[in-house]
C-alpha cells in the first residue's frame, strides 16, 4: 500500500514541478521565446486550436518571434487571437507572416517580473508540501488502521519529506534560473 502511496506522491510532485515550469515559460523575460504563445489558441475553422499546432513558431533573432501560418488563410484570425492574448506585444502582419517584436524591459519592470517569478515559485512549493500532507495523513490512516508499523510510519515518512525536499529544490533551481534571465540586459 505504502509503496503505491510513495510512487502517487512523486508523481503527484513531478506534475507540480512541470506545472510550475509551464508558468515559468509563460512569463515574458524581455527575450523572445516560443513558449510565451503556448497558453494561445486560435478559432480555426470553428475549432479552438492551440496555435503550435497550426503555424511554426520561430525566432530569428533574440527579440523577434516569427510565426509562419501553415495554411495562410488562417492568418488573420492567429492575429486576432494574438491581439486579444494577454501577451502585450501587437502582432505586424505582412500578408505572409506575423512578427511579434518583444520590446526590452525596464529595470523597474524586470524586478516586477522577479517577483512574480519568486510569487509562482512560492504557490509551487505550497503546492509540493499540500501533496506532503496528503501523503502523510494516509500513512497516519494507515498506521492507526494497523495496516502498517510505527517504523514502516517512520520510514515512510522520511522517504515523502525526501520528495519533499528534491521537489523544493528543483523549484528554487527553475525559479533562480529564471529570475537570472530576466535580470540579464
């Protein structure tokens, strides 16, 4: 039972650690990145389509990112959508392509993002440790139902608070590598 337990909670971490790095993709650090447009979707043919998977998304230089249509029919409503994102960048449209030119930050407005970095890295980690819990009043359950031993209890417990940890500190790792991109001119 106990081993079931251990394998759900890491797997339980691991989905929180890949949420937070999907956050962390979507926050604009002055640099252009495919992963800004993944929260995108666009009404294609009636369809609510993530734009990935109907344009190629590249970037030829540091701040441009280029989107090529792979049906250019579908242009002007990946515009649309791009103009109604909440990314803030207007997208320039030219018949072929759309360019998304991501303006460089201020200082001021790369400490914001810093923050926000260090408020999403905060939310993953209280996320990490509700997963603890969770594991912990199974095996409390368990224990008390007599399904396990104190030691098994003990044992258990370290190995969760092992997960515990590691999770917490690829976070710190995510979040740090993030916040030195953004504070990097």
């Amino acid at each position: 039972m106990s081993d079931k337990l251990l394998k759900e909670t890491k797997e339980r971490m691991l989905k929180a650690e890949e949420s937070f790095q999907r956050e962390l993709g979507g926050i604009r650090a002055g640099r252009a990145n495919p992963s800004l447009l993944n929260r995108i979707n666009v009404e294609y043919y009636g369809i609510s389509t993530p734009l990935s998977q109907i344009a190629q998304i590249s970037v030829p230089e540091a701040r441009i990112l280029l989107i090529t249509p792979y049906d250019k029919t579908s242009l002007s409503d990946i515009d649309r959508a791009i103009q109604q994102s909440d990314i803030g960048i207007s997208p320039a449209n030219d018949g072929n392509v759309i360019r998304l030119v991501v303006p460089a930050l201020t200082e001021e407005r790369r400490k914001d993002i810093a923050k926000q970095v260090g408020k999403e890295s905060e939310n993953a980690k209280v996320a990490i440790r509700n997963i603890r819990r969770d594991a912990m009043d199974e095996l409390k359950k368990a224990e008390k139902n007599s399904e396990i031993t104190k030691d098994d209890l003990r044992d258990y417990e370290e190995e969760i608070q092992k997960l515990t940890n590691t999770s917490v500190s690829h976070i710190d790792e995510m979040a740090a590598e993030k916040e030195k991109e953004i504070m990097d001119v």
